[in-house]
C-alpha cells in the first residue's frame, strides 16, 4: 500500500510533464499580449500598468512549475483532513474549461499556420 503513492506521484508527474505545456504556452501567450497591450496604454497615456495584468503575467510564467509543486503537496495529503463538506468546484471547473478553451483555439491556430507554410 505504501508504494501506491510514491507511483502515482510518478505517473501524475510524468502526465503533467507531457500535459502541462499544453495549458502552459497559451497562458504565457495571453497573458504576454495582455501585458504588452497594458504597457502600450500605460505608455501612450502616462499611467501605470495595474497589478492585475503584472500578477496574470507571473501566474501564466510560473504555472508549469507550479504544477509540479502541488503534485509535490499531495505526497503529504491525508484523509484524516478531509471535511465533511462537499466543496464548491464551480469556480475551478470553470477556469479549468476556459483554458482547456484558450489553449485549444491556440493550438488549433498555430497548427493551421504551420500546416499553410509548409503546404501551401
């Protein structure tokens, strides 16, 4: 029972390894354009940049490797500290769906640019 953990702790790694990048490169590439289209108001209007589009750009930067720390965190998950609460998933459901959106439309664009330089 006692290896049960250490091995799915290894799969999920492995799984976030090939899946992350998947979420990861789109929310880099939104959360860029977003900080790059602040800056170009802030400049143009002599304001400063909020720190809601600075914090979007360090979430989407360090989300990959954010991944691998909660996979670490749950080395140490026990079910003596679960609630007898059910949770409220709706808000994580939903951020989850919208980058799933995100990052399909991404890949779906750069697939389709690459697929017309090469075969058109």
């Amino acid at each position: 029972m006692k290896l049960i953990i250490p091995i799915t702790l290894v799969i999920a790694f492995i799984i976030w390894f090939v899946v992350g990048p998947f979420f990861w490169f789109p929310s880099v590439a939104v959360a860029t354009a977003r900080y790059s289209t602040a800056l170009i108001v802030a400049s143009l209007n002599n304001t400063n940049i909020s720190s809601e589009v600075e914090s979007s750009l360090e979430r989407a930067t360090t989300m990959y490797i954010n991944g691998f720390e909660q996979i670490k965190k749950l080395r140490n998950y026990s079910n003596d500290k679960v609630d007898n609460e059910q949770p409220d998933n709706r808000p994580v459901l939903r951020a989850f769906m919208e980058q799933l959106f995100v990052s399909t439309i991404f890949w779906v664009i750069i697939l389709f640019s690459i697929f017309m330089i090469f075969y058109l």
